[in-house]
C-alpha cells in the first residue's frame, strides 16, 4: 500500500483526499489521539480513532513505539497544535511495542542514558534533527568541493604507515594472538600475516591524497579515520570522519581561504537546508543553559552564533601572536589557565585556544607559522625567524566552543628537507619511498588540510559532547552495536 510521507502533509491545504501514513506512535491519548511520526519530520500527524467503533483489543496495541498504518481522510484540525488530521477509517499494527520493556516513554530523556540506547535514540525529536543536520552537511561537503571541480578519492582504511607519526593506531591482522609466529628475536613474525607486513587503520587519507593531488590537481577525501588515543573526553572519538583536501599550486593563504570558504558554505547549507531542525536544537540549548549560572551561558544563541561565523572573516594571527596574546592574559596570569603558558615553544591546549576565540578575538582565528618542534615532519619548513626559530607553514582554524575545526599546512614539497625532516622526527624513510617518489619526480608546491567532521557537526547543532553527533560513538570500553 503505498502511503505518504508526514512532512508532505502537515502543509497541505487541500482537504477530504483519502491518505495513508506509516509510522511509529510518539503518543496516545483519551483513547482517541494518535501522534505519529515517520521521521521525515520533527513534526508528528495526529490521527483520530473512534474509538466507540474500534476493536478493544486493537486499541490495546495502539502503545508508544508501535509501527502502524493509518487510512482515512485529510481533514481540517478543530484541535489546538496542528492545521490537519487524519480521521482514521482502517487502522493496521504493522509492529507491536510492549508499553512496559519500551525504553522511550513519553519523556524527557538525559542525553547519557539515550548514549546507553543508541540503537533507539535516533526516535527522538533531538537525535531526528542531530542526523538531519549531519546529513545536510555531508551533502554540503561534497557539493562544496563539486562545484570547485575537485576530484572524490577514497583513500585506504587499512595501511601500512603513520601519517602523523603518532603511533596511535589499531593494528590489523590476521595472526592467532595465542599462537602468534616469531622471529629468532623474539619480535612477531609479520611475514605470516596476511598482509606480509604490519597493518593498521588508517589515521589519516592525506599521505595518499597527496599523491592523487600531484596528478589531479584538486583532489579531496571523506572517510573514517581512526585514532587508539584513550581520551575519555567530550570532544574525542576513537572512529571519526575527516574531511581532506589536497591541493597542488596551493601556498599557505591558498589554504586559508579554502578552508574558511569551506566552513562557511556548510555552515549555510544547514542553515538554508534545516531551518526546522536548527530552530529546534537552538530552543534546546536554550531550555538546557537555564539551568546554568549566567556566566557559563552562551552569549549568542545557536542560530546567531552560526550567522555571527558567516558575517565575520576568520582572525589570522601567527603562533608567535597568539604566544604573546595568551602570556599576557589575565587567566595566565591568575594561573588559571591549567597548562600556563611559559613562552615560546609552547603547545597549545584546547583551554588556549577557545580563549582566544572565545574570549580575546570573539570570533573564528586561524593560528598559523607554528613551531616545527610541535608539528608533522610533512610540513613546509619557514626561514627561521628573526631570533633563529624554526617554524612551519602550518595553519589552525579554531571556533568557540570546539578549539581546533581545521588543521593543515602546506606541504614540504623540497626532497632533501623532506628526508632531513623524516630524519629528524624518526619517520623511516626506506617505508615511504612510495611518498618520497612525488617530490623526486616533478614535484610542485602543495597544501592541505583536515577537518574533524563530527567537531563540525558539534558546532552547528549546538551539541556538547561528540558521542551524540556520530551514530555509534567509538569510545575506550565501548564498540557496542
């Protein structure tokens, strides 16, 4: 039978046509009212039962959490809440829910205990509008780098190096942990691995994106990556979605001004394409600040504050800027600050990086010319600067609220700095010959840059915590679902 969706409806102007709407009951009441929703839209149908001419047994199943399917006329609503109704003349349950096991009950739930059911969450009013944004801005992704001609690649999820250097990796094989082969040393025998060697997952598509760039031009991924850090915070994933460009004939301002035109058009997508979710996600930040001192309430709304990113261009300042920004701040000075800023060299903490956003500049910032010390080996080297310091062409996008969105630089593009820098960091250099092939064969300047999806999805619906932007949050002690 085939029926139609909620949002088409709840607009409609023209009444009496004969309708079917399939659905999952939100609530039942008077033994009369029906609300339903099909997900389509924030907005439930009610659909009106006589209940003096309906099987007592069949009005025992109408229960919160039940499938259901309902025929009958559109009909003008004499109820307060809604424009349209439906007035049901056949009414199938195409899913029971035991009202007493169903863990949503017509309530509100705390955002920890939906993490708990997040197989279920995804029927709530807030988790509809979370994924109708996130979707929106998926689209806008690739839309974005569409229109600018860059080409998708899908880089590997499963890969023999480190692109950060980092060593925070899943491993991947094949091996019997109880039985695992050895060489004489002792060390594991990887050579009986399935792949010869040793795998992990991916932590990051830029390595490979770079080798598609020195061909292609403009080239872009979207894909998961993932990171064995064992942060339990609010702002850390161990299986997230990055967002990578790579650009050839990019410099450093290049860079830039892709990465804050990227933000900004996602940001407006959302905005143009989820008005309905956004306004609802922005009352829900609202009613949850209430409980808040005022000083720890957000000064704009979530609405304002995303127009407030589209209005301003992002502040560009250097590390060094910024180094003498923070050391003369009153909470540095207070040593409020938890990690204190002693001087140059320094590597910024989340607690720095949202001052100077949300306190110093009050808007979006790029950082950009930081220390080498801190950063990739794959970063472009500067000149030392007046007092022989050492920085790379390197640039961080940071937003109130999130700390660091973006983080790229442009690329060492000179083969022998290259291989002196791989030196330097211990990166070993007979493992990325395949790497080191594009700066020896018509290498070029090139840049680009990374952004954490879900810290984007954070930002614009408002959210605190990023286990409740990704469907299934990977977190340590918890893969479940």
């Amino acid at each position: 039978m085939k029926h139609t969706r909620i949002k088409d409806l709840l607009n409609a102007t023209e009444y009496g046509q004969q309708i079917t709407v399939k659905g999952w009951i939100k609530t039942f009441r008077n033994n009369q009212f029906i609300a339903i929703n099909d997900g389509s839209t924030l907005g439930n149908i009610q659909a009106v039962v006589d209940f003096n001419n309906t099987d007592e047994a069949l009005l025992k199943r109408i229960t919160t959490g039940a499938a259901v399917a309902v025929t009958g006329p559109l009909v003008e609503s004499v109820g307060k809440g809604q424009r349209v109704e439906i007035k049901v003349e056949v009414l199938e349950i195409l899913g029971d829910s035991d009202p007493e096991k169903f863990p949503l009950q017509p309530k509100k739930h705390s955002l920890e205990f939906l993490r708990e059911i997040a197989h279920l969450r995804f029927r709530t009013s807030t988790f509809n509008a979370i994924f109708k944004v996130r979707n929106a801005l998926s689209f806008a992704v690739h839309q974005f780098f569409y229109e600018r001609g860059f080409v998708y690649m899908h880089t590997p999820i499963i890969t023999g190096s480190d692109a950060e250097g980092a060593g925070e990796m899943f491993k991947v094989t094949t091996l019997d942990l109880d039985d695992t082969p050895r060489n004489a040393d002792g060390s594991i025998d990887y050579r009986e691995d399935f792949f010869g060697k040793p795998t992990n997952l991916t932590v990051s598509g830029q390595l490979e994106g770079e080798l598609a760039a020195m061909a292609l031009g403009n080239i872009y991924t979207f894909g998961p990556t993932f990171r064995a850090e064992n942060s339990n915070t609010t702002r850390h994933l161990a299986e997230f979605w990055m967002i990578e460009p790579e650009m050839a004939f990019y410099e450093l301002e290049d860079n830039m001004d892709l990465a804050e035109e990227l933000l900004k058009y996602v940001i407006r997508s959302a905005l143009d394409h989820c008005p309905d979710e956004i306004e609802f996600l922005k009352n829900r930040l609202l009613e949850e600040e209430k409980n808040k001192p005022q000083n720890e309430r957000s000064e704009m709304d979530l609405i304002a504050k995303l127009n407030f990113c589209l209005d301003n261009r992002f502040e560009r300042l250097t590390y060094t800027e910024a180094i003498h920004i923070l050391q003369r701040s009153k909470p540095n000075q207070k040593k409020q600050f938890k990690y204190l800023i002693e001087g140059w060299g320094t590597d910024l903490q989340s607690e720095h990086e949202r001052y100077l956003v949300e306190k110093h500049f009050k808007k979006p910032v790029i950082l950009t010319d930081y220390p080498a010390d801190i950063k990739s080996f794959y970063m472009r080297m500067n000149e030392p600067d007046d007092e022989g310091r050492l920085t790379v062409a390197a640039m961080d996008i940071l937003f109130p609220g999130i700390g660091e969105m973006v983080g790229g630089s442009q690329r060492e593009e000179r083969y022998d700095k290259l291989i002196q820098r791989m030196k330097e960091m211990g990166v070993p250099t007979a493992e990325m010959d395949w790497f080191l092939d594009t700066r020896r064969f018509g290498t070029a300047p090139h840049s680009g840059f990374g952004v954490g999806f879900e810290r984007l999805v954070l930002f614009v619906t408002g959210m605190t915590n990023i286990r409740d932007v990704i469907p299934f949050p990977r977190t340590p002690n918890n893969a479940e679902f």
